[in-house]
C-alpha cells in the first residue's frame, strides 16, 4: 500500500478521535482499511508460502496448509 493511503487512513482515525467523521469520510476510511487488510494477507501467505521447516534429519519441508 502507497504511504499516502497510509497516512489517510491515520488522518481519518485523527479526525474520528476529534469528532464525528461523515459518512463519506467513514466510507473512504473503510475502504482504504479493507485495502490494507488485502495487502497484508497477500503479503503474509506470501511468506509462508515460502517458508520451509528444517527437521532434525536435515531435510527441508514446506509447511502445509491449514484446513
């Protein structure tokens, strides 16, 4: 995610702490969390995906996904 969308989204939550926000700003803030939410779960299966356990023989596995 861009750092602009990121710092809208912490203006947005400023804001909110001030006063109420409008329903346009209270939309923009969601969708801009939903945003970052996808980013953040892409990124992180991307690490696992990628990651392998060592075992004690040596032999590397990858991590199997949960049901």
């Amino acid at each position: 995610m861009e750092k602009a969308k990121m710092d809208r989204i912490s203006e947005l939550t400023a804001i909110s702490r001030v006063r109420e926000l409008t329903e346009a700003e209270q939309a923009e803030r969601k969708a801009l969390r939903e945003e970052y939410i996808a980013g953040w779960r892409r990124s992180t299966l991307d690490v696992l995906e990628n990651t392998y356990i060592v075992g004690p023989d040596g032999k590397k596995r990858k991590l199997n996904k949960k049901k």
